[in-house]
C-alpha cells in the first residue's frame, strides 16, 4: 500500500519546523545575470535501498530498534520521525543543490522527506522549446516572477512586451510565434533549456496586472540530466 502525503499536510509538517522550512516562493534574481537561484519547499521519496537521485542521500531500510538507517555521503545515520536530512553538493557542472529536509515517516518500502531545496544554477543561458525538456532528476518549486515592461523573466526568454488595457499583458518568448496576450488568472507556459544538460519547466498564471507590471505565480520544474 502506497503512502500518500496531502499538500496542507505537508505545509503544517513544515510550520511545525519553523521559519527555516517554511519558504515563500522565489521570486529569481536580474534576468540580466548568468546566475538563476531556485528556493523552497519540496518533498522527495527515497525507495529502499536507493539514492535520492543526484544526491549522496541513501536510504537503506528500517531498523528494528533505531528507526531509520540512512547513509549520507557513505556515513550511515539513524533517523527518527522529524529528524533532519541534511546535504550540499553538485550533481552535475554549473548546478548546486542544498538539501534541509527532515524525515516525515519510512517503512520498508521508503523513506518520506519534507523541506527545503535551494539549487543555484550558474552559466544560464536560456533557449526556448517547443515541449518539456525531458529529465533524469527533477525538482519542482513554487515561483513568484515579477516583471515589467521591457524586461525577461529570469531563466526564461519570455518578455512582457507591453500592457494593453483591453488585451492584458503581451508577452514574446517562446520558441514559436503564438498569441500572446495574457489577463489575469490566464496561464503562462515555458519550457527551455538553461544550460546544457539543464531544463526548465513553467506553469503559471497571472496573478496581478498592474499598470507597467505583471506578476506570475506557479511552479517551476527544474530537469537535471548529469
């Protein structure tokens, strides 16, 4: 039987932890620099006996007496319910991961977390897409972009050409011509790639539409293939 976590369940785990694991969600930094930095929260399963994909994070199994076995970066760790998972490193060239999760329950099949991801991904350099990229490792966060006129949401190539008081929002971008008026509550989608082996998925929608401005909230599916 399969163990299924509910998203309002999660934020109250998260709560619970305090401020540190409880993230509003990114807003990314200067389109105009080469350096993208995705933050916030996140929830990964680990199958026994496997790696968390990308990390040094392994879970071995349940124990009968010491909770859980886990080995983090070849140093094996016993975890109760709640305790911390900790790790940093870099699963592929120009890609960070930091890792501050903590342990929500493990059986023999695996082990549950909830936390925080902060991957910061240097040399960016979007390039738009007609589909997904596909991904061997993925994380998906919450977004918060906000933009105005004239200006690139960071990692994409997607600008937000003007606002028309009828139409909405006039983006350019993609990697096709489309009809690009957006209003509020309307989705906006990009897919692209950031770097070699390093993809990026956007689902998000309108959230404001102000004068010179528009904010667009959702997720963004980060694809690693290392």
């Amino acid at each position: 039987m399969k163990t299924r976590f509910f998203p309002h369940l999660l934020f109250l785990f998260l709560l619970a932890l305090g401020p540190s694991a409880c993230q509003k969600p990114t807003q990314p930094g200067d389109a105009s620099s080469d350096r993208l930095v995705l933050s916030g929260p996140i929830e990964k399963r680990i199958p026994a006996g496997q790696f968390l994909p990308g990390t040094g994070i392994q879970y071995v199994g349940p124990t009968s007496d010491k909770g859980a076995e886990v080995r983090i970066d070849g140093q094996t760790a016993f975890k109760q319910r709640a305790d911390s998972i900790v790790w940093k490193g870099s699963p592929m060239t120009g890609v960070e991961i930091s890792l501050n999760q903590r342990v929500l329950t493990y059986n023999d099949d695996a082990l549950y977390m909830a936390g925080v991801a902060t991957i910061v991904i240097d040399g960016v350099s979007p390039t738009p897409l007609a589909s997904p990229p596909k991904a061997a490792i993925e994380y998906i966060l919450p977004v918060t972009y906000n933009v105005e006129v004239g200006q690139t949401a960071p990692g994409t190539t997607l600008t937000l050409m003007a606002i028309e008081p009828e139409q909405g929002a006039q983006f350019s971008g993609w990697s096709s011509e489309q009809y690009p008026y957006r209003r509020v509550a309307d989705s906006v989608q990009w897919d692209g790639w950031l770097r070699q082996g390093v993809g990026l998925s956007l689902r998000l929608r309108v959230a404001l539409l102000q004068k010179n401005s528009v904010q667009l909230v959702g997720l963004a599916t980060l694809k690693l293939n290392p």
